[in-house]
C-alpha cells in the first residue's frame, strides 16, 4: 500500500522517542480550545511539521502539534489544532493523523469543533453532543488502497459515535450543570460560509450544525477500531438564520466565550472515556 506503512511507521517511531508512551484516549481540539492540552501532566509536545506524514497546520487558533500527557492518571495524546480539506490537504492526509494516534495505542476518540447552529432551538455558546453525521464534503479518506492493518474495505458506519459514549457524556455534563444539546453535524469543504439556501437545504435533510472538519477525521478513526465522541461548540447561528455576517473572527471570539466551559467537559469525559475503557 504506497508508502503509508513506511511513513507510519517512522511517525510512531519517532514519538516514542520524544517520549510519548501509549494513550488511553486521543483528543482533537478544534477552534479555541487548543490550549486544554496545555493543562496535562507531564507534557510532551512535538509539531506536526516534524512528524513523517504529517504537516503544518495553517488555520488561527489551531497549534499545529500533538501533545503527549496525562489528566488524572489517564495518559492523553492531544492534536492542538487539525487539518482541514479547504487548507489543501486531501482526506487521505487528514486520516493519517487518525491512524497515527490508532498506531500509538488509542483505544478511544474525542473529537471537538466549532460549528454553526442550524436548528433554530440553539444559541451561540451551546454545546452539542453529535449523534450522527451527513458528510457532505465529497470526499471520503478511505478512497484508494485500504490500510487493512487498520481495519476493513467496507467498515460499518450505523454507530460511528458510540453509543455507551455518548451515555457517558450526558452522564458528565449533567454532573458539572452543563446544558448539553444533541444533534446531528454536517460536515461541507469551505472555507466560504454556506449560502441561506444551502442552509435550508441542509435543515430539511435533518441536520443540528455544520462545520468543515470532524467527519474525515471520525470516519478514519471508526474504520480504525476507534470509539469515539464527538462534541460541537455552537458558535454562531448559520446563514440566513441570523442578521449578522459571518466570520472566522466571530468563531474564535463566541468560543473563547464558552471556552471554561467546554473545556471543563471535555477534561472530565477525557477522563472517564479513559477510566471507563473496553
């Protein structure tokens, strides 16, 4: 299979010698919350662009490194910031990372956004549990040779978000006081916003938000055993549902906002995930 083996293999290598051990649970911080990663124990943190296969991430509020730790004893590897197929980066490169963190020794995903609200219940600043996903990209990180060191040509997709997981979540935010909504994510290429009409479209095909990430990434991670989580950050409401114009800008703002928050959930599922592992 082309040389993704070759370059995996020098990835992992090459983080074992930094000093990353094998992680309970891996983490992806989108927009805004990339400094969580900063509160692990013991760091140890190595920039996408020294490790094989990987690359610089280009996008504010995105690192770009991965990040080796521990929250509560549970060991943690933690992408400060992803890639995103509107950077330039094919679906194929962005599954690389998953596979990577799998390679490492994850045995559980989180994966964290920010997304705008497409139904019209939600506010800027909720946070949504994301029960299911339309990949609206075009794309699909799985199309050319499988990786079948990873997992099958055909995986199963019907519970890419797991559902004890999810369980898991609800149990937390309810713990902390934190209103948690639920709801499906629909992932487009960017990086223009969407038009009010497309927005409509999208409401009447039944999704809660949209964003430009996430999908690739949980589609990788399934088809490589992963169990994942996913939680979004509503930080605007979509074209069209608003009066307001859209920005990248007002993104990072609303979720710095929300940023104690969100934060604050996704350290303590980090560490149930982790304690509560298969």
């Amino acid at each position: 299979m082309d040389n993704t083996y070759k370059l995996l293999d020098e990835a992992v290598a090459l983080l074992r010698r930094r000093g990353f051990g094998q992680p309970r649970v891996a983490v992806i911080l989108g927009s805004g919350l990339g400094d969580l990663a900063d509160g692990l124990a013991a760091p140890v943190a190595v920039d996408y662009s020294e490790i094989p296969g990987f690359a610089p991430s280009t996008v504010p509020g995105h690192a770009g490194r991965l990040v080796f730790g521990a929250w509560e004893g549970v060991s943690v590897v933690a992408m400060q910031g992803r890639y995103h197929g509107y950077e330039g980066y094919s679906q194929r490169q962005i599954a690389f990372a998953l596979w990577t963190l799998a390679a490492l020794g994850a045995k559980s995903l989180l994966v964290t956004n920010a997304a705008g609200g497409l139904n019209p219940e939600f506010r800027p600043g909720d946070l949504m549990l994301i029960a299911d996903h339309i990949n609206f990209t075009g794309g699909n990180p799985l199309i050319g040779p499988n990786p079948q060191r990873f997992g099958p040509r055909f995986p199963d997709l019907s519970r890419a978000y797991s559902p004890r997981l999810r369980e898991i979540a609800r149990e937390t935010a309810r713990e902390l006081g934190i209103p948690l909504r639920e709801g499906v994510y629909l992932a487009v290429t960017g990086p223009c916003y969407e038009t009010p009409a497309e927005i409509r479209s999208f409401r009447r095909l039944g999704a809660d938000a949209v964003g430009m990430s996430t999908v690739p990434e949980v589609i990788a991670a399934v088809h490589a055993g992963l169990e994942v989580a996913g939680i979004s950050c509503i930080t605007n409401m979509a074209a069209g549902m608003g009066a307001e114009k859209l920005s990248h800008e007002e993104v990072i703002e609303a979720a710095a906002r929300v940023k104690s928050k969100f934060a604050a959930l996704a350290a303590r599922l980090i560490v149930r995930i982790g304690r509560d592992a298969k």
